[in-house]
C-alpha cells in the first residue's frame, strides 16, 4: 500500500501549507525562539545542521541565522518543498539540499559523504506520519548522527490524550488558521476555513503519538535533557541532547 505522506509531494498541499497554513501556526514564533535558545546552550558553537523534512527551510534557517559558520542540510521528499527551501536560502552558501524519503532506513546513504554526523538536529511537523516503530527508529538513527553534545529538536504535531482535548486543539487551529486568512485578505469565510480544514488532504497521513511517551523513547535511547519544552496543545517542541563522553 501507498503510503499517505506522499500527499507531500503535490505543488498543491505544498502551496497550500506554505501560504495558508505555516504563517499561522500558534506560538510559531516563541517554537522558534526555544528552538534556538536550547540549540546556543548546548552547542555554542554549532558548525552542522540537519533541517529533516524539511519544508522551504524555516526551521534550519533560524538555526544557520544566528551560528553563521555552519553548514546546513535540508532534506525533504518533495521536490516542490525542496524548491521552496532553495528559494528560500537564496544567498546562503552554506547548504544543501537533499531529495531523500527518511521512511526508509537507506535514507543515510543519501547524506553527503563529507556531512554524516551533526551538531544539530530539526525537525518540524514531519515525523508524525511515521508509524511508532519507525518513529523510535528515527530517534535511534538521529542519536548515533550527533556529535556529542549535539542536540536534536522535534517541533512535531502529536496526540491529545482525549477527544476533548483533541476538539480544544482543533478549535485554536482553525481560529489561528481563520485570523491568517483575515491578515492576508483572503475572504475565506470561518465556514471555509473550518471546511477546509477538516478535509485537508495530509490528515490521512498522521499518526500521532503522545509526547510523553516519544520523550520516553529518547531517554531510553540515551538522550539528556529530555523534556516537552514548550506546548500548547497538540503542538510541541520536544527533544534531547548527547552528551559529550
Ligand atoms: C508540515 S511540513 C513541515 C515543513 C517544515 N519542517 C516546517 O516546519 O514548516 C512536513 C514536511 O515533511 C516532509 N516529509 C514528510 N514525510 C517525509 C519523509 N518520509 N521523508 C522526507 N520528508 C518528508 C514533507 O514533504 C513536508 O515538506
């Protein structure tokens, strides 16, 4: 069977996402500013990053901003995503952008041979279509590609622990998605927006796990400093550091 991330894939839901839908993420900015205040406290100095699934780079670029000797690596499976990202980085000249599905184990094959092991790495809203088994794999893979005393950072869409809750996450969404639409003029009506949100076409694709119990995953790997660090919701910024032995 096909599986449903492909959905990634279409000039479409990229669009869709890239215009309709990042700029309206709650708390987007504070994501970010978190992101970046534990990557500076546990890496001063960072000289790689990996940006996995990576979208047009949002998450990737706000690390390459403020640690400006690094090398950034953008990877993603969807070449309209991977556009966006080239366009996006236009004038940083040091990066990469690679074409790669992280579904399937061979995904390290694909990194550049001079740039196998990182002091950073982001993810954002990606490994949530990955079933459980192959999520905890990613974390195993993503813990022996640090450098020690690297950090890695999952800004990921995860599960409610009730209907309820999952009905108060559903409702800050699309009344965040609602006053984007009003910012950038659109004339969608909240019919509209709640429609369309209830239909998207990535929905399928999620499978979405507790955050508690991904937290629990990585401390078994061996992660330190593992914690929820920020949330609001079924938003949220988890993730680990390695060490330095
Ligand atoms: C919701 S977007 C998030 C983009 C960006 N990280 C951000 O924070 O805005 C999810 C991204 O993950 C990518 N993706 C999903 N599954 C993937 C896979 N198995 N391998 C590589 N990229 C994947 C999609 O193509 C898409 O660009």
């Amino acid at each position: 069977m096909k599986s449903q991330d492909v959905v990634w894939q279409t000039s479409e839901l990229t669009q869709t996402y890239l215009t309709g839908i990042r700029g309206a993420i709650p708390l987007a900015q504070e994501q970010i500013d978190v992101m970046r205040r534990l990557v500076r406290a546990a890496c001063p100095s960072v000289s790689s990053v990996l940006d996995l699934g990576c979208g047009d780079g949002i998450l990737g670029q706000a690390i390459l901003d403020e640690h400006t000797q690094a090398f950034g690596v953008f990877a993603d499976f969807s070449a309209p995503m991977l556009e966006a990202a080239r366009s996006r980085l236009d004038g940083y000249s040091r990066c990469r952008f690679i074409d790669l599905d992280y579904g399937k184990k061979a995904w390290l094959d694909g990194l550049p041979p001079d740039l196998s092991s990182f002091d950073v790495i982001v993810s954002g809203f990606s490994i949530h279509h990955q079933p459980d088994v192959r999520k905890k794999e990613l974390y195993v893979e993503f813990y022996e590609l640090l450098n020690p005393g690297g950090i890695f950072l999952n800004l990921e869409h995860v599960a409610s622990h009730s209907p309820w809750l999952e009905r108060r996450f559903e409702e800050l969404f699309i009344d965040a998605l609602f006053a984007y639409q009003q910012q950038i003029g659109s004339g969608m009506s909240r019919q509209q927006v709640d429609a369309e949100f209830y239909s998207r076409p990535d929905k399928a694709a999620n499978i979405l796990s507790p955050v508690e119990e991904q937290c629990d995953w990585l401390r078994e790997i061996g992660f330190n400093h593992v914690d929820c660090y920020l949330k609001i919701f079924e938003l949220a910024l988890f993730g680990g550091v390695k060490l330095a032995e």
